[in-house]
C-alpha cells in the first residue's frame, strides 16, 4: 500500500460516510460501489509523473481531514492542465488517477476518477459530459453550479455532489484552493 492507496481509500470511505440522507443517495450509493470495486480491482500503472503550476496550491489547502492524505499522495500524482482552460495550469488541474492505477478492471463497469485542483477564485469553467459524476468535495469552499441547476450554490459541510448524464457544471473556488474527487461511472453496457 502505497500514500496514494491510503489516500483512495480514505476517500471511498468518506463517500461512504457521507452518503445517508443525501439527495440523490441511491445512485451516489452506486458511484461508491463503482468506486470501491474499481480500487479493489486496480493495478499500479508505472509512469513519469508530472507538475503544472496550480499543483502548488495543494500543499497549501484549507485544513480538512483528506488533505493531509492528499498532501501525503502527492509525489504519486499526476497533473494536467484542463483542456477546458487556457491557463496553462495555473487555475485550474486535474490529477487523472487511471493515469496511474488502471481502475477499469472490475466488472462494475467503467470509472474514470481524479483530483481536481482550483487556486484561490480559481474557477472550474461550465461543462457536461454523458457519464454521470459524484465529487467528493475535500479541502476548500466554493460555489457550485450541479444536478442540473442553473445556480451557483454553497455546499453543506458534508455534502457530495452529484451529476446526471451531460448536466451543466462548474465550481468557482472562494479564498482557499479547492480540492475535490471526481468520479465518472457508467455499466459496461453504455460502452
Ligand atoms: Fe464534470
């Protein structure tokens, strides 16, 4: 087990404390079990790391229970610039995790999860995509826009967060760098 491990597993199981009497429970309970039987099934995946500018602003996040794990997970980490942005990395990242554990071994269908990283005011622009997707908000507030709202919105402490198929999203970070899990899943039936 590496931080990195430790660090996923500290997260499913967070989702999984967080997740009765959520809005949107059943299918956010089907996201974590997506999750976990992707963890469970994983491999490492051998590759150069890399860094772009916003990757800083993780050793500096709001204290929050995960981050200390995240921070620790660090040097196993990834980062890319969002092909949404034209920041060159210094807003906004993302860190892919199946860019370095293969997560799409377990027969619950595919998963494609990672850490999303806003500096300061950063702002993650308005997009959809058809999986749907569960954050796990970790470090740092913000302003959602999900779930098909129209509306920017202040998350509760313990909230996840979760996306139909191709609803519009975007979160703007307040005065600390925000962090968040993200998690697309969909059955291997939806190819
Ligand atoms: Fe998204």
């Amino acid at each position: 087990m590496t931080a990195l491990d430790d660090f996923l597993r500290a997260c499913e199981r967070e989702i999984a404390r967080r997740l009765p009497g959520q809005p949107k429970q059943d299918v956010l309970a089907a996201g974590h079990a997506a999750f976990q039987a992707a963890l469970d099934a994983s491999e490492p995946i051998d590759v150069r790391r890399q860094s772009i500018p916003v990757a800083e602003h993780l050793r500096h996040g709001a204290a929050a229970p995960l981050l200390a794990a995240a921070q620790a997970a660090g040097p196993e980490l990834s980062w890319v610039a969002s092909s949404r942005l034209d920041d060159n990395g210094t807003e906004a990242g993302l860190a892919p995790l199946n860019d370095v554990r293969d997560l799409d071994r377990s027969d619950w269908g595919h998963v494609q999860c990672g850490l999303m990283l806003l500096r300061p005011n950063g702002t993650y622009p308005l997009h959809s995509h058809p999986p749907q997707e569960l954050y796990l908000p970790i470090s740092g507030y913000g302003q959602w826009r999900y779930g098909g709202s129209t509306e920017f919105c202040s998350l509760a402490p313990d909230a996840l967060v979760y996306n139909h198929p191709n609803d519009v999203h975007s979160v703007v970070a307040g005065e600390e760098p925000l962090l968040a899990l993200y998690i697309l899943w969909s059955d291997r039936s939806d190819g």
